[in-house]
C-alpha cells in the first residue's frame, strides 16, 4: 500500500511529557516529507499555536486546528472555518459558569478564559502550552458573561476543564439537550471541547483530502486521545500511541510505542520506510505503460510481415 498523507496529533503525539519533541522524531518526519508525504497536523489546539509546531518542523501543508473547525495555511488565509454563534457562546458560557470548571473561549487570535485553580492532574498538560502566549494573547476574568457583555465573540471553539466526572457528564448531557448548534466532544477525562455541529478531527481531515485529490486508504493517522479515534477508524491505517487509553488503541489498526519513546518515529520507519515517492511510483507506471505500448507495435509489425 502507498500512503499519500500522514495525519498527526500534536499533545501526546509529537510532544513528550515534557512538551518537546525529540530529535529521532523530527528525522522521522524529514524523512517522510522527503517521501514526498503530506503531513497533516490535527489538533484541539489553536491555530497560532498549531501553526508554531508545524514550523519547527517544517510542515506547509494545511493545518487542522481547532478540533477541525480552522483549516489553513495562513492564519488570516483559511480555507474553512465554522464559528460558534456569538448569541450562542453567550448562553454556553452562562450554563456551564454554573458548573465548578475551567472555561475558555478559544478564538484563532485569542482566548478568553475564567480564573480557576485546575485539578492538580490537568496542570501539566496547562503548562506545556504555556510557550503560546508569547504569540497568542490570553486573558482571564471572573466573569466571562461579564465581558461578552461588552465583546461578544463567536470562537472557533470552547474548551471546558471539570472539577469531578459528575457535573462533566451533566454539562455534556445539558449543552445536548439544549443545542443542536453545537456538540460536545470529550478528549480528556474530565475535559471536554465545544464546537459548531458537524466539526470534527476526521471532517476537517476529509476535507483537506478533498483539496489533495487523496482517497480514503491513501490516509495514515497517528493519535493518542479520545477525540483521535473517529479518524482513526476512518484511516487506511489508524494507529494509536502506546499512551493512548485503551478504548483507542482498540480502536486502531496497529499500536505504536509511547511519546515518551518516540512512538512517531517508530511507526514512520516501519511503514515508510520501503515506500517509493508517489511520482516515483506514477513514472514508473508511465514506463511500464510505454514499455507495453511499444511491445504491441513491435509486434504488429512482425505480424504485417
């Protein structure tokens, strides 16, 4: 099988625990864009800060951002966003202030978020991002109905931090009851993102494949969370990081190792690694063709004689 692209999730994918990506997998990738692979980011995070791992690594294909409803190249050039309705952001973000958690509101230039101590098991995940705010303003306030009052925004997408597993599952069961603009989808325990209905990792994905002219089974996805499965499953092969919960490795075709061992690389190299350029593959089958082309003609004459 030849794979034509490489889908990516950055957070427990690319990065380590330590939120860096290791020198084995930034070769993994030179090699497979040598390859002549495309290789596609797809991440919950925000644009610039999707954009900042794809240039370290020197990717210029289309960024999947926002749970899939930002997709560009260029922040101020995107081929596709969905927004949540400023009307509806506002009756969001009542309902779930009258939960215990963290809300943001994710927009591609800047997020706005409510002044909360997270669970002690969601720090770290906080702090790798933290490096963003350097080109990605974020302010926090005690209220955010308060300053949508005076700003209304329409975000790409929210993000949603719970303090216990009770009023997480509510709120998801509350926001489904209530709105038919928007869905839930959980990525973490206890975590979960919101977005414009019919948004998703796998839609924003197909729809880059549209604009690649790439099929189905020409699809390789690589992920590690809960909201990575959809995709994987749709893939040509789906693989899951040796990381990931088990309900997603059951979901994959092959499981690779953890990001803390260079799951990424390891995979690149055991699948890409016999593979020819996919121009490679269309010349030669151009000479093959020639050369067939050729024998008939060659043949034709002897037969005239």
């Amino acid at each position: 099988m030849t794979y034509k692209m490489l889908v990516l999730n950055i957070d427990g994918t690319l990065l380590q625990e330590n939120g860096r990506i290791h020198k084995q997998t930034r070769e993994a990738i030179e090699f497979a864009l040598r390859k002549g692979i495309h290789i596609i980011l797809a991440t919950s995070r925000n644009f610039p800060a999707a954009k900042r791992v794809a240039k370290s690594l020197k990717l210029k294909d289309y960024l999947v951002a926002h749970q899939g409803s930002f997709i560009a190249k260029e922040l101020n050039k995107p081929i596709y966003v969905k927004r949540i309705h400023e009307q509806i952001t506002s009756e969001l973000t009542a309902l779930l202030e009258s939960f215990s958690c963290q809300i943001k509101l994710v927009h591609e230039k800047y997020l706005i978020g409510n002044k909360r101590k997270l669970p002690n098991n969601m720090m770290g995940k906080v702090v790798l991002q933290s490096a963003n705010r350097f080109i990605y303003h974020e302010r926090y306030v005690d209220s955010i109905s308060d300053k949508l009052m005076n700003q209304p925004m329409e975000p790409p997408h929210m993000e949603v931090v719970f303090f216990n597993e009770k009023e997480w599952s509510d709120a998801q069961k509350a926001i489904k009851e209530m709105y038919e603009e928007v869905i839930c989808i959980p990525t973490d325990p206890l975590k979960m993102v919101i977005v414009p209905s019919g948004v998703s990792k796998l839609n924003g994905v197909r729809f880059v494949c549209s604009q690649y002219g790439i099929q189905r089974h020409e699809v390789v996805a690589i992920g590690a969370g809960m909201d990575d499965r959809p995709l994987m499953e749709w893939a040509g092969l789906g693989v899951a990081m040796g990381n990931s919960p088990k309900s997603v490795q059951d979901a994959a075709d092959w499981i690779t190792r953890t990001n803390n061992d260079n799951g990424v690389a390891y995979m690149v190299k055991e699948h890409f690694r016999k593979q020819y350029r996919p121009g490679f593959i269309n010349n030669l089958k151009k000479d093959e063709t020639l050369e067939d082309n050729m024998f008939l003609i060659s043949t034709e004459k002897n037969k005239l004689k």
